[in-house]
C-alpha cells in the first residue's frame, strides 16, 4: 500500500457521543488482569500454539509461517517458480541478482526503520470532525470493578451463558431498543466519550483511491479460494467465536504457559495463510488499516510500535505478518457467511484498538452489522471497509447475512502478551521474581495504575486537531 494512502474524505465525519453516565475508567478496570502470566487466552475456540513453544514450552524446529520473507520483504505475490525450474545464470548475472536482492532489502529495512511518514495537516482538517452533529441515545451497562493488567478480563461462566443467549440478528436489536448507526462505509465517523471526548469506536471507512474496492473483491476471493482447498474439520469450523466458520490467526503471539513470544504455529494450514499473507491485495488491506490505527491512535500506536520494535531487535526469529503494518497479529474468517458470536477480545492489550475489515458480498442495511453491546449500537458495516474498536474493551457480534451472501472478514490485533513481556524486561513475570524480588514487586506495584496510564494514551478528538499530540 502506498504509505500516503488515506480513507475518502467526503464531507465532515458524524460523532457518536456516549451518555453521560459512560465511564471508560470502570470499563478499562473491568478489561484488567494481575496474573497475566497465567491467563491463557484462546484465539479461535481450541488453543493456538507458537513456533518452538506449547503450553509445555516444549521445543520444536517447525518453520515459521511465511518463513524469513515476512520480515525481510514488502509482501509480494511468490513467483511460482521453484530453483529447479529457473534456468541456469551466468556469473554476472547471479552477482546482479544478489546486488539488487541486498539493494531492495536495504530499502525495505529503510522503510520499516522510518515508518509511515506523519499525517498532513491538510488531511486532519478535512478527516477529523470539527464538532457532533448527532447524539446517540448509548446505553452503558455498568461493569464490576477487577485489578489492572495487559490483558481484558475473561468472562465467567455465567456471562458466557447469558451472551450465548443473546440473539444478535436485525429484528432482534431492533426489537430490544438497540441504536442502529446507518454508515455508507465511506464517510467516516466515530463514538467519542461524552465526558472526556476520547474515542471509543472508529468507523474508518475505504481508502480513496477507486481501486481499493477491486482489492477488496480479489482479497475476498483469495480467502474464499483458499478456505475451498482447506479442508476445515467440523471441530475448526465450530468454535466458540462463530458457527460454521472457520478462523485461523497468523503472526506472532506469547501465551498459554510459553516462556517466550514466538510465531504462531498452524500446522497443515502454514502454506495456506503463507499464500493469504503474500497476497498484494491482502497486503494493501492491511497496511490501510495501520494507516488508520495510527492516524486515529498516534500515540497508542507510538507505544506499540515502540516496544514491539523492542522485542523485535532482541528477538529476530519473530517474523512480522507484514512489513507496513505495526500490528503483529492477523485473524482470517473464512466464512463464507461469517457471523461472529459477542465476545470480548480478552487476550489483546486493553488500549489498543483491533482492525475489523468486512469482505464479501452482502447488503449492509440487512445483515452484517458490528453490534456493540454495552454502547447498545449496531452499525452497518459495507463490505471493503474498516472499523476499530477496543475489542478488549467492548462486547462485539455480527448480525448474520442472508443464505444468498457471502461474508469473509480479516482482522488485525495486539495481544497483550507481548507488550507484558517488554515491560518485564524481556521476562516472564515467574522469570522476574527469581531474578529480583525487589523488582518483581515494583513490576507488580505498576500494575495498580496501568490501567490509568493506558487510557490516557487514546485520542480524543481535540488532541488529534492539534498540531502535536500531547506526550505521554
């Protein structure tokens, strides 16, 4: 993607204000955890492994999915040819090769090194709303308060039941009194906090060049073609997350008892999500959703970026899922009518704010809404647009679409594991207290007020206005 790509800027974007009674702090110390070390979060309804690690910290020389060239190389499409069957060079030319080989990953390095360029002026006075022009009637649902840490707080068994209970179709949320948020998918808008003005929701819509929407047609077929040859056992299509869809996360990820983050593990799958990955339009997708993670989010974005740049140059087995993209972590639903069930995201970081973009074919105002249970919102979602929400944070469902339709959806996240592991020095919270019980205290004594720390690192609408986003 061009790292200049910005989303269509038609007109002055809606604000969704919250009631008054809307408190992000009670949300935020719900969302918190203290024994993080022994939260093993479940991404796709059966637990996911890292490379070289299980819930054993077992060793394994399985390749990383992607192998080198996810950290070595923009994401291209393969060549299709294997050694074999290229024909034989001269000297010159392979010493050619291999001078313009280290030339383009000198400038791939440069890129990354640089990251995406600050947004214009130009462009925050056209994308950023000056004032609300609608207030939304959001029921908040008051929440128990927890301790504080990096990851959400799962739900108990009891809340489990009730959502499972909770019918998410149109009729349904429209017969429980549920807001429902027309949205072209182009025009952007967002749910700020009445009380403070910071963001809450961000439906960031499509890039503006008119050929986004031909890469998000070929990027649906791509996942569909690629869920064709899977073969998806009942058990990968029935999870806990959705039914009759199967879901497969690829990136990098620290969890489930590992004493060390690693490349996510997917088996017979490895080559399929290596396509997936590799894949232009795919490609193009997620770089568009970085660029608007850290147009809306700079400084929460700063903070991930920096620390997972952090574990990243310790660390240079970890193969990042795209170079033009600071997220480390990538969910594909495969559909093809994806609905998934509500649930919170409770294994991302709490202040970051997951990337959710709908492929398909389907008509928005009937199904496929993004329902947001404690704002009481259900938004139309058109397919080929992103929405960002702290998934940690914030309940979440899809409406279903009709037999008919087709609904695929990709997703970008950051778990919280990894930025509890920088923050411990590159440790495990156990590996810390046998290292010093004095630092392990104080490690421990921090996580009263991370939660405070954390949400002042969200925007609100006033800061981003400004030429310089105050500092943390």
């Amino acid at each position: 993607m061009d790292a200049n790509e910005t989303p269509v800027l038609e007109g002055a974007g809606e604000v969704l204000l919250t009631p008054e009674g809307f408190d992000l702090a009670a949300l935020f110390k719900e969302a918190c955890i203290l024994d993080c070390d022994e939260y093993d979060e479940d991404l796709r309804g059966t637990k996911r492994e890292a490379e070289g690690i299980s819930g054993d910290a077992g060793c394994s020389d399985q390749a990383p999915i992607g192998g080198d060239s996810r950290s070595e190389q923009a994401p291209v499409c393969t060549s299709g040819h294997t050694p074999g069957e290229e024909p034989e060079k001269s000297r010159a030319a392979k010493k050619r090769l291999r001078r313009n080989e280290r030339r383009r990953k000198e400038r791939v390095h440069e890129r990354e090194e640089a990251g995406r360029p600050p947004v214009r002026e130009e462009v925050k006075a056209r994308f950023i709303p000056s004032t609300p022009i609608l207030e939304a009637s959001i029921r908040f649902v008051d929440l128990p308060v927890t301790s504080c840490g990096h990851h959400g707080r799962r739900e108990t068994k009891a809340e489990l039941e009730a959502l499972k209970e909770e019918e998410c179709t149109v009729e349904a949320l429209r017969g429980a009194g549920k807001l429902e948020v027309e949205w072209d998918g182009i025009k952007p808008q967002v749910v700020v906090n009445r009380a403070n003005g910071q963001i809450l929701t961000i439906l960031g819509g499509r890039a503006a060049d008119p050929s986004f929407m031909k890469s998000a047609d070929r990027a649906t077929e791509a996942i569909l073609k690629a869920a064709e040859g899977a073969e998806f056992t009942e058990e990968e299509r029935e999870h806990k997350r959705a039914s009759d869809s199967a879901a497969l996360n690829t990136g990098i990820y620290y969890g489930g008892g590992a004493t060390k983050p690693g490349n996510m593990a997917n088996g017979r799958h490895a080559e399929m999500l290596e396509v997936l990955v590799s894949d232009p339009d795919i490609s193009r997708i997620a770089g568009f959703a970085d660029s608007l993670f850290k147009f809306w989010m700079p400084r929460v974005y700063t903070d991930v970026e920096e620390k997972l740049n952090q574990l990243y140059e310790r660390d240079p087995t970890l193969k990042k899922n795209w170079a033009g993209s600071v997220y480390p972590c990538a969910a594909f639903n495969f559909g093809p009518r994806v609905a998934c069930k509500i649930h919170k995201d409770s294994g991302n970081a709490p202040h970051t704010f997951c990337a959710i973009t709908a492929l398909g074919n389907y008509n928005p105002k009937l199904g496929g809404h993004l329902y947001l249970k404690e704002l009481g919102i259900f938004i139309q979602f058109p397919p080929g647009s992103t929405i960002l929400i702290p998934s940690a944070l914030l309940s979440h469902a899809n409406t279903p679409v009709a037999p008919h339709e087709i609904r695929v959806s990709f997703t970008q996240f950051v778990p919280g594991g990894l930025i509890r592991f920088v923050d411990n020095g590159f440790m495990t919270e156990n590996g810390l207290r046998k290292k010093s019980k004095k630092l392990w205290r104080e490690k421990m004594a921090e996580k009263e007020k991370r939660w405070e720390r954390s949400r002042e690192l969200i925007s609100t609408l006033d800061e981003l206005r400004t030429k310089r986003p105050k500092k943390s």
